[in-house]
C-alpha cells in the first residue's frame, strides 16, 4: 500500500472518529488507551478490532473464551491491526432462569450498542452456548460492520461404563432413573462423565447447530462449526480468523455482503442435512430480520424439501460432534450436498461451495451423500391448521415415523406447574394414543418460550415400555432432545391462539406428510370458548415488562419488534 493509499485508508477507519480527532475530544479518547500502557502507534491508522466476548463462569460452554480470545490477538497483531476486547451479556443455557431465550434479545441489544458506541472498525464474535451466537450475530447484523464468528466448540464426547454418551442422553437417563432401571449414584456419575471437557454440548445439539449455522451463513471460516473445544487445531483456527478479520477491514467485506437471501437458503438446507435443532428456525428468522432478509416459515419447509439427513449425530443418529470433526467436518458435509447449495460469498472472500471442496469425507458412516444418506427423512416441517394458524414445527429425523401421521385425545396441561403436578399422577387419565398439549409456554405465556416441548412421558407409561407420543406446545426443546414433538405454535395461547382454548377430551390429528395440525372441534364452538377465555395478566418489571410488550410470535422469530432492522454503525455525537 503506497502512502496516498495508505493515509486514504486511514482515514476511512471508522476508529478514527475517535482516535484521529483534534483538540480536547482526541486527547480524552487517546488518552484513556495510553492509561493502559499501550502506545498511540498501536490505534493510530491501523484497524481496530474488537472482540466481543461471552465468557463468563455462569457459562460453562464459553468458560475458555478468554485463553481463545488471546489465540484471536495473535492473528490481529500479525496481520497489523489493534485488537480491543470487551464483554456483553452471557447466555448460560444450563443456569439461567426461566430461560436463556428470555434474555437472547436483551444480549443482542447489548452486542449492538456496545459495537456501535465504541471505535472498532472491525468485530470479532466468541459464542458457543446456545443464545450467545444468535444473539451476537443479531446484535452486530443492526450495525454492519465488517464480522467473523468465532465459536468455542463441542466438548469431548462422554464416556460412561465403556459407552460414549451426550448431552441427548440426560432425557434417557431421567427416564431410567424414574423408573428404577438407574440408581441415584449412577445417575450423579454420569454427570462428571458427560461433561469432561470444557465445550458445548458433543451433540448435534442447538450450540453446535448454531455453529454449523454461522459457517453454513458464511460468517466463519471453513471448518469453524466441529472442532472440538479442547483440540489445539481451535486455537489455531481462532488465530487465523484475526488475520482474516484485518484483511476485511481492508476490502470493506461487511454482513451485508454475507447474509443474502441465498445464504439464509443455504443455511436451512444444511440444517435438514445436519438433522439440527428447532431452534435454528426462531433464530435464523431473528438474524434476517435484523440484516433486512425476507424470510418466513414457510421457507423452512420449502427449502428442507428434497434434503436427506446426511450426519448420522445424536438426537437424530448414532455418533457425536468430535467424531463428525474427524470425519471431515461441516464443509466435508456440504462437499456432499453439491448442487444443492447456492456459491454464496463467506468471510474468506471465497463462495462455500468452493470452500467445500478443499475437504475429504473420511467416514461415510458418520456423513452419508445424497445417494445413501442416513435417513431420507430431515429438515423442519413446517405444520399449519386450525390449531397453529401461524404455523407449528417438528424435526421429522428425531420424531417417530409411525407417529407422524396421528389422531388421539387431547390431555391438557395449562402451564408447566400444571404439567409438573400431575403427570407422575397414577390417576391421569392418559395412554399412548393420547395426545399430550402444554399451554402457556410460549414468548409471552412463560415467559421467553422455554425448552420444555419435549415433555417427559409419565411414569406409567414409561414402566409400560412406552418411548414417544406426540406432543404439542408453544414452546421449544432443547436441540439435544427427541421425539414426536410439534413446538413454537403460533400464535401462543397466552396470545388468545386456538391452542389456548384445547381442552381435555379433544381429537387432534397430526398429519406431518399433509402438513396439518387439526383441532376436531366446530368452529361455532371455538366460537363460545374464545368469547368465555380471558388474557393472562402480563404484570413484570424492567426488561421483563418490555419483552412482554414488543415480543414478536415465534413465526416472527421472537424478536422485539422495535428491532427489526438496523441503524448502521454511524456515531455523530461526542461524549465531551
């Protein structure tokens, strides 16, 4: 770069509103770095690159973030720019109350302010656990500036009595404790043998679905989604995303380019194709929202059409997320898709489908191809009908075939307290026909729309031997759970949808081929039963009561709907 290019380039630095400024406002922005000991060569002209950090201990998966946020400077230094790190809200899925989705919008409000006010030209996302990925790529998508997710990867997977486990297996072990088949001491034992390295969840789970999402989006470099938190190769790859985030700077490569119609397609395709979470529904269409994408529901079940399931990972299959790094990861699973997928552009400049083809499949047995997948069955399935006007999803490679096509009599919880006192009841009229509905789960109803679609089957039928029946919420589950699960009814019922007004004794046919959710009741009688059913008292404080408020249904993406959009990451107004 010659001098007149070089001072031209320097000048378009964003970071320069601050640092480059004369008189009293420059000293105090140029001043307040030199206190830390740092130069002013080090932020005068080069890029400044922040680094937005979700470690935090309350977050056991992000809990290394800090050692691989020193991997990220490396890389920045090497390549010439100034990195800056700075924390934002932590979503810990596994400790927060009532739920990590309660709090996804607010941390995306605090990504999006904190890049915003400050001068970073640059940003680098660290996200591992479920709600920080959507929530940071939300955040930065209403700023747009030039952005590269980093994410913290899959534990290792657990070993248990000679056999690997996951995160899918809590739900089996709730199951045999319950009825005897575990003891208590078993039960605490496998805990520390599941969780034995730091990592998110080693399953194909909503932490590592997210992953896949952000590199199936273009928003991290090739191989970023698999490998395992504790692999050295994590470390590496985090050093060179801080060089490539210098070279951004440069070509002026911001979200925009990225996240295009054609991306988000991509993205829905490789979810079918990976067996992924529910979740990535609610947040992808969160994330277009943000970035200005038209996205609907609809397009979930348009594009995971024709898509088999390719990665044989738990929920949906046998293996882990450390043995899908090994056999070649997410970009040896796209390698596979071939035509299916759009050459969208990605964060190295290059498109996917030419970045797939640097990488082998090792093991047909973990990644299939088109020709012999592992399931034909994948993607979401997007249902609609009298009962979810809105629309309602179900993750047809966890669900069981013979399930997908049901009629049974409604059994009827109105909340989660509800559900939590009498389902272990011996006198619940209930059997494996039934059709069980939970209530009041939804973004308003709960609120935040929490993991507890996939409800725990009662006792009696566990003892029976009884493994899945079909069950409907305006909830979600967790991307780890299983079964005939029908979740994110729109509207909710604490909204006044027709699933407020289910009652015990119901028919309601799930017809997942038909694409139809139907309640058997006349419309004259819905009629009576909307005229007699009264709006839940909303009464919360603070972020609560605004989330409350402006919270979109979950066919909207959940977002509030005063965020919709950006505006951009210009600053006018000094601070002094």
């Amino acid at each position: 770069m010659n001098k007149q290019n070089s001072e031209e380039h320097q000048s378009a630095l964003r970071s320069q509103g601050w640092f480059g400024k004369k008189g009293k406002d420059g000293f105090i922005y140029r001043a307040w770095m030199k206190n830390q000991g740092i130069p002013d060569h080090e932020f005068k002209g080069k890029p400044v690159i922040g680094i937005c950090n979700t470690w935090s201990e309350f977050t056991p998966c992000n809990a290394h973030f800090r050692e691989l946020a020193e991997s990220v400077k490396h890389g920045i230094y090497e390549a010439g720019g100034f990195p800056v790190e700075f924390p934002v809200m932590s979503l810990g899925e596994t400790l927060i109350k009532p739920t990590a989705m309660l709090y996804r919008n607010l941390a995306s409000m605090d990504v999006e302010e904190s890049i915003r006010a400050n001068p970073m030209d640059a940003v680098v996302l660290l996200c591992g656990c479920d709600k920080t990925t959507p929530s940071l790529v939300m955040g930065a998508c209403s700023v747009n500036i030039p952005t590269l997710v980093v994410s913290g990867g899959p534990m290792l997977t657990g070993k248990y009595k000679g056999g690997d486990i996951g995160t899918s297996d809590v739900w089996r072990f709730n199951e045999a404790y319950k009825t005897g088949q575990m003891s208590a001491e078993e039960f605490r034992e496998a805990e520390a043998c599941m969780g034995r390295s730091r990592g998110h969840c080693a399953v194909m789970g909503t932490a590592s679905t997210m992953a896949c999402m952000v590199e199936a989006l273009g928003l991290s470099l090739p191989g970023n989604a698999a490998i395992p938190a504790s692999d050295s190769r994590r470390k590496v790859l985090a050093h060179y995303s801080g060089m490539r985030i210098v070279e951004m700077v440069k070509e002026n490569l911001r979200l925009s380019d990225i996240l295009t119609r054609e991306a988000f397609e991509n993205a829905i395709k490789v979810n079918a194709a990976i067996g992924g979470s529910t979740n990535a529904v609610i947040h992808l269409l969160a994330m277009a929202g943000r970035i200005g994408v038209d996205l609907t529901l609809d397009d979930f079940d348009v594009h995971s059409r024709g898509v088999p399931l390719l990665a044989n990972l738990q929920p949906s299959g046998q293996y882990f997320m450390e043995d899908f790094y090994y056999a070649g990861g997410l970009p040896a699973l796209m390698r596979e898709m071939g035509d299916l997928l759009h050459p969208a552009i990605t964060v190295n400049g290059r498109p996917i489908t030419d970045n797939a083809q640097e990488f082998d499949n090792y093991n047909k047995a973990i990644i299939g191809d088109l020709e012999e997948p592992i399931n034909p069955l994948s993607g979401i399935v997007v249902v609609k009908g009298n009962l979810a006007e809105n629309g309602a999803v179900i993750k047809t490679s966890a669900a069981s075939p013979e399930l997908l096509k049901h009629r049974g009599r409604a059994v009827v919880f109105e909340n989660i307290e509800d559900y939590h006192a009498r389902i272990d009841d011996p006198a619940l009229d209930i059997d494996e026909t039934c059709v069980m509905v939970l209530k009041s789960v939804g973004p308003k109803g709960y609120p935040g729309m929490p993991e507890v679609g996939n409800m725990a089957l009662p006792v009696k039928l566990l003892e029976k031997g009884v493994k899945d029946m079909v069950r409907i919420s305006d909830g979600r589950m967790s991307g780890t759970g299983f079964g005939t699960v029908v979740l994110h009814v729109s509207p909710e019922s604490a909204a006044g949808g027709t699933l407020a007004l289910v009652q015990n004794g119901d028919f309601i046919e799930l017809d997942v081929d038909a694409r139809s959710l139907h309640l058997e009741v006349s419309e004259e009688e819905l009629q009576k039963r909307r005229a007699a059913w009264k709006s839940p008292a909303f009464e919360a404080r603070g972020y609560v009561h605004l989330y409350q408020q402006h919270v979109t249904q979950s066919h909207l993406g959940a977002d509030l709907d005063f965020l919709k959009g950006g505006s951009g990451d210009s600053v006018t107004r000094d601070s002094h």
